[in-house]
C-alpha cells in the first residue's frame, strides 16, 4: 500500500467515492446513505459558503475515507463531526484514529475548542463507541430510545487543546 495522503477540497467524483464507502459498510440505512450524500452535495454547490466541510484520505489517488464536520451554528467553537467513514478494506488499521486526529487539528487551527460526535447505542456500534472513547472521547449523554424503540444516541465530547 502506498502512503496514504489527505485533501480538504471536494470533488465532484467522491459523491461516489462516499456512496461506496457508507454503502459497504452495513452499518447504515438508506436514509443515511442518502443523507451522508447530501452533505456533499451541498458542499459541492455552495462551496465554502456551505457549513460542511470535508477530509479525505486517499491511497493511489482512491478516496479510502472522509470526515464531514462543521461549525455549530451560534456557538464560539463547538464542531459536530457528522461523519467519519473508512473503506471496509481498511478498517482497523488505524487509519480511523489518523483521520480523527487530522480532522480535530483543522478544527483547533479553525479556532475549534470542542468537538461533538454522535453513534447509535445498539450493539452493533459497540466498536465505534470503543473508537471514540479510545480517541479521548466521552460520553456526554444518552438520548434514549432516540433513533427507534431501543435504538438511543449516545452523544460525545472531546476538548480540543
């Protein structure tokens, strides 16, 4: 594998690229497929007036993951991180915890001091809530029975220094 590198700029082709990855994952619906796509969307048209701003790893020029995050409206800091997604190939390489690190830098570069990231409760999640608290995150709250009966959001938090 050659080294992996990064981009912030958006392209008109990782519509795709994010298509395949959230798909091949099996961790979301369609609805969320088709949101993870409009955000991009919306990037792509608006630019840099759009709230969602992207990070992309690539190997051999191929997207292998991306985060979308953005700026909570009326806040002195605060970030959501919408999205973080690597390509079914790759994960537990540690490639995650890179982009994470590269992702929460811009935000502290941006003027970021704190950094939000929400998952699902079900046990099928079990890795990403381990990812985010291995990453320094901690759980803030549960929002239960959020998403469906038995489904609830666990939201965490990261200082960012």
């Amino acid at each position: 594998m050659n080294p992996i590198t990064f981009r912030q700029n958006i392209e008109p082709a990782d519509l795709g690229a994010i298509l395949n990855i959230v798909q091949g994952s099996g961790f979301f619906s369609a609805a969320e497929v088709e949101l993870a796509c409009e955000l991009a969307t919306d990037r792509l048209e608006h630019g840099k007036q759009s709230s969602y701003q992207f990070l992309f790893a690539e190997n051999d020029e191929q997207v292998v993951g991306y985060t979308c995050y953005g700026l909570v409206p009326a806040t002195a800091g605060s970030y959501d991180l919408y999205w973080i997604a690597i390509s079914e190939t790759l994960r537990g390489c540690g490639l995650g915890k890179i982009l994470l690190q590269k992702t929460e830098d811009r935000i502290l570069k941006a003027g970021g001091l704190q950094i939000y990231a929400e998952t699902s409760s079900r046990s099928q999640y079990a890795p990403t809530q381990r990812f985010y608290e291995n990453c320094g995150y901690i759980s803030e709250a549960v929002l239960q029975d959020f998403y469906a009966q038995g489904d609830s959001k666990i939201i965490y938090s990261k200082a960012l220094k």
